[in-house]
C-alpha cells in the first residue's frame, strides 16, 4: 500500500541505529515542519545529538522540506550540521531525488522521515525508499495540511490494524 509507511514512530529520535541495520539503511532524509520543528521553530528535544550520533555510526543526513522559507529550514540544516533542500515538492521525486545524489546512496538505503502520509511517506514509497512516519509535533497545522488529517487519521488506523492483524497471524 502506497500511503502505508514501513514503521510508525512517536518522534524521529526514536530511530535507531539497529532499526536501520536491520533495514539496510544508510542515509536518512528529514522532514522540518512538525517532523523536526514545533511552530514556534524550537528543535525537537536532542534531535541534534540524536543526529551527531548516528552520523558517527556513518549514517549520512538530508534535509527536504517542502517549506518554501528557504531561512527556516538553513537554520534546522546548519543546528544539524547537514545539507538541505527547501522547497522540496514531495511527493514529487524532483527534491527526493536530488537528496538521494546528495547522499550517493541507493534508493532503497535510504529513509523518508516525515509526520505526513500524503507528501513524506508517499513520496518515499514511489521512490522505492524507505518510508517513516513520525506523530506531528503539533496539531496545529496550516489549513491544508488541517483538509488532509482526517484522511491521514483513517489511514493509519487501517494501517495499524492491519498490522496487527498480521501480528496475529504470526503467532
Ligand atoms: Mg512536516
């Protein structure tokens, strides 16, 4: 299901560096808004340690945000110490794409990390990368993104579901 991340996780210093082993993951590409940054622009608690360790490990770091305010989204990519690309355009591949370069990895070693289903997790399951969906930081969202929550909402409660489901099965 193209809409459905690989794993579900309350913030993204949740990841960790087994969860990327175990995926053959190398690179991550990070979301800003709500994913990152609260509204108030304050950095997600030890996002930048959380960063700076797993950069020791040799896991390699890009931003895409599809925010236009090319200021805000530099200043999370210089706190971080990684490259960025602003106004990002996913679910298209344009900016994803040009991250993917930037890191010099495969697709598939690579993550999408992102609170939203329709742009993060859409656009890494068309890319053929790795898909990771974040809870928003917030819930206070600009009006388009406040039309697609409810969607978002129904589709991870299938989701979960579903995977529980599946837990079931297994056992
Ligand atoms: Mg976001």
């Amino acid at each position: 299901m193209i809409a459905y991340p690989k794993i579900y996780l309350e913030k993204a210093t949740d990841i960790t560096e087994k969860m990327l082993i175990e995926n053959n993951i190398k690179g991550i590409i990070l979301d800003v808004d709500n994913t990152l940054i609260y509204y108030n622009k304050t950095l997600l608690e030890n996002v930048d340690v959380w960063c700076k360790v797993l950069q020791q490990k040799g896991i390699k770091f890009c931003i895409v945000s599809n925010s236009n305010k090319k200021d805000k989204v530099k200043m999370v990519a210089n706190k971080l110490d990684v490259p960025y690309i602003s106004f990002g355009m996913k679910p298209l591949k344009r900016g994803l794409n040009k991250a993917q370069k930037i890191l010099g990895l495969k697709n598939e070693e690579i993550a999408v990390v992102g609170d939203q289903i329709f742009t993060d997790v859409i656009g890494a399951n068309r890319n053929k990368m790795f898909s990771i969906l974040v809870k928003p930081l917030e819930t206070k969202d600009i009006l388009i993104t406040r039309i697609k929550r409810p969607l978002e909402e129904a589709i991870i409660h299938k989701y979960l579901k579903q995977r529980g489901e599946k837990e079931n099965v297994h056992k």
